[in-house]
C-alpha cells in the first residue's frame, strides 16, 4: 500500500488541515466517491476535504478523481486499514 | 350531504312533529353502506388493485396510421398502469417475493432505476411505510426526478463517470450495490435489484404474457420490446414461445449514449442477468432520430401520448411490415414524463414566429 503513496510522489507527514472532513468507514466502492463529489460541491476554491476510507479501491480512486476533477491530492496515507486523503479544491 | 343529528335538534324535532317522523329516511341505520369496491363500477377500495393483471389487463390499440398498410399492429399501453408505466407489474412482484423470503422486515429499500421501477416502488413503499433509496443513471428527465422525490423518495443522481477508475456505464447499479452491502450501513438496506431478480420475468410471465395472448385470441405472430431490465422481452417472450414456438420475438435496442430512458445497449452496458437470449429471434438497432420522430407520429396521427422507447418499439414495428401477421409492442410508458426531452426535440417548433 505503501508502494501506491510512492508512486503519487507524496509526502506523508504534515498533513493539511482540512476545512471539511468525511468518514467513509465502511463505504463500499463507488460510494466514498460519490460521497466525495458531493461533499466537493459545498467548498470554495483552495478549501481542503479529509476523506477517511476503508475499500482498498479507494487508493486508486481518489488519484483518478483528483485527476478527473482537477484537485489537488495532497496526501493519501494508510494506516491499520484506514486510508486517508486530502484534497484541495482547485477552481470553483 | 352529511346529515348529523344532535340532541336539542332531534327533541325540538320531535315536539313539532309528533306524528310524522321527517327524519327517519335519513336516519343512520337506514342509510345505503359505504361504499365498498365494485369492478362492474370500476371503483376500487385501493389504488394497488389497479395494477394490470390476466383479469384486468392493460388496453391493446390498435396502430392505423403509423404503420404499412394491410399491417396488424398493436400497442399494449402499460402507461395505463396506476403509477403510470409497465413497471407496477415488476414493483409489485418485486416487493411480494421479498416480502415472502422476509428480506424486508425492518429495512429500507435501494434500487438502481431509470425512474419508472422507482416511481412504482416509491408509491408501494410509501403505502407500507418503507423508506426507499433510489440511485438514477444519466439522462434521465428532471421530471422523474421530481416524481420520486414528491413520493418521498430519496434520490441518488448518478453521473456516468461516477467511478474514474474503469467508468463503467452501469454506475447507478453499483452505487446501488454499495448502499445494500457496506458494512457500514449495518445491513439496513433491502435492494430487490430487478436486472437480477427472477420476481421480474414472473411478473411478466404470469401478466403481461397471457395477457397478450388473451387479448389476441392467440393470434399474435410478433411480439417487439426493448432491450432494458430485460424483464418483459424474456417473461413475455417465455410465455408465447410455450404457447407456440414459432411466435416471432424481436427485441429492440437503442444506439450507444442514446436518449431512451428505460433502453439499454447491451453493447455499452452489461447485458442484465435476467436476460435470456434463447427466446429472442431477432435484435433491431433503432437510433434516437426515427425513435423521436416515430414518438411524434405517435402523438399526432394516433394519438397516443408515449414516451420515447415507444417511438423506438413502434418503429421497429413498422419496419416489420405487414407479412409477419398480427403485431403486438409494447408501449411502456405515456409521455408526461419527457416534456422536458420533448421540448428539446421540437426546437423552434409549434412555437408562434
């Protein structure tokens, strides 16, 4: 898993604070996603979401949406099964 | 008029008229009962008892005008159905097999659906006190969207590259999926899943087939539906083949990213498990043009109010011709539904200049 991080060329430590978080514990895949693109809806330009996952396929999910959707993923962690991303909002 | 009789009324009543009792032909007692359900009358105790069935079938029209001459063609108008499409057959037998496996004590309903299958499960849940979850594919009218919510549904608009990994065209069923089976949701969901779930042929192996066969003192030779659930097109098609095999089956199927609500292209979407190819004899492709142009004869020259697949079904029925004996299409629902798509298909036109 730690391997996924790596290739994303992401930094693990200091994670961004978040200006909206969401618990997507266990959410079966494409839920956290389309919980995520809901939750987006509600932030501004430069505002952060913390999204907590538990279905592996969201290590590959978040980097797609991110792309898909023009965000910036500033980090994606795993830690006891529990990924977590943060996402900054590019544009409104 | 409600005739209520109060005490003072009834003693001052009775001291006027000591003799005759004005009253008495009004009295409670002696008033006609309720009224109770009569199918002579076609009054129903509930709206339920609405939903077609072999003893109260929905009306087969005949097509005159849109349709080659010397052809026998017929449209089955399941739009006359009480929520108002062929899906209250599907919903009701849905619910009735769930209920008899007790899958739905206590839990909450989720439904992958293009809108009918919802408006008729949100109208039967909302009778029983079910809450009801319903996930909706792209392309669908704002109309059914309303429709469910004013059912009291909750409504989960699912966009078609929802999942940006594989961007599979089938998003609202997986999504559906996802409510039923995260743990998180604790098992609270019930999904009756119709592309899936046998309770959707019966329904039209038991109704919409014999139907059909009754209605056409078992002369139909075609039988057209579209490609969707996949429900009718094998439940109907099932039943005629046993009645006669040589009954022709055709199913129609709309071009890829097209604008048929309720169609499916088997080629874009995964083709529903409930599907059996062995009773279909032939697959005609009708695009979204000759299916909205077939949909505005409809309304024009016979009037019939239908929602698009029924242009498709219908023109696939035209391009049958007249040699393949008596016709018989589904019309699987009216076209209230589709102002919104209809308006876009007109244009500028009927619009004063």
């Amino acid at each position: 898993m730690t391997d996924h991080v790596a290739q994303l060329n992401i930094t693990e430590d200091a994670p961004p604070a978040a200006d909206l978080e969401l618990d997507c514990k266990g959410l079966l895949c494409p839920l956290p996603v389309y919980r995520t693109s809901q939750a987006l809806n509600r932030l501004g330009a430069g505002q952060v979401l913390r999204v907590e996952c538990t279905d592996p396929g969201s290590l590959a999910d978040f980097p797609a949406l991110a792309r898909q959707r023009g965000l910036t993923l500033l980090s994606a962690t795993e830690r006891n099964g529990v990924q977590v991303f943060h996402l900054r909002k590019e544009t409104d | 008029m409600e005739i209520i009789e109060t005490a003072a009324g009834s003693a001052a009543m009775g001291a006027a008229t000591e003799a005759v009792d004005v009253l008495s032909p009004l009295r409670r007692q002696d008033r006609p009962a309720r009224l109770g359900a009569s199918a002579a009358r076609r009054r129903y105790a509930d709206v339920r008892e609405l939903i077609a069935s072999p003893a109260n079938p929905t009306p087969l029209v005949r097509l005159n005008r849109v349709v080659p001459p010397g052809a026998e063609a017929f449209l089955k108008l399941e739009w006359m159905n009480p929520f108002g499409s062929i899906k209250d057959r599907t919903a009701r037998y849905l619910l009735e097999g769930m209920r008899e496996r007790g899958e739905l004590d206590g839990r909450e309903l989720v439904e992958a659906t293009s809108g009918n299958t919802g408006i008729a499960l949100a109208a039967l849940a909302a009778l029983e006190g079910i809450p009801l979850t319903v996930t909706i594919p792209s392309g669908v009218p704002e109309e059914k969207l309303v429709l469910l919510r004013m059912l009291g549904a909750t409504v989960m608009p699912t966009p078609d590259d929802l999942c940006p990994v594989d961007n599979p065209r089938d998003g609202a069923i997986a999504l559906a999926r996802a409510v039923a089976e995260s743990p998180a949701h604790g098992g609270r969901y019930a999904m009756p899943n119709q592309y899936a779930n046998p309770d959707n042929v019966r329904a039209h192996y038991e109704t919409t087939g014999p139907e059909i066969w009754e209605q056409t003192e078992g002369r139909v030779r075609t039988f057209v539906a579209g490609y969707g659930t996949c429900g009718t097109i094998t439940g109907v098609g099932k039943f005629l083949k046993e009645r006669d095999p040589s009954i022709r089956v055709v199913a129609v199927e709309p071009q890829r990213n097209h604008r048929l609500p309720g169609l499916k292209n088997l080629q874009e979407a995964k083709a529903p498990a409930i599907l059996d190819r062995t009773v279909i004899d032939d697959v005609v492709r009708v695009d979204d043009g000759p299916a909205y142009a077939m949909a505005k004869r409809l309304f024009r020259e016979e009037g019939l109010i239908v929602g698009p697949s029924t242009g498709a079904i219908a023109h696939a029925i035209a391009s049958l011709g007249a040699a393949g004996g008596l016709a018989v299409g589904v019309s699987p629902d009216g076209g209230h539904k589709y102002a919104s798509f209809y308006a876009d298909y007109l244009g500028e036109e009927g619009q004063p200049r």
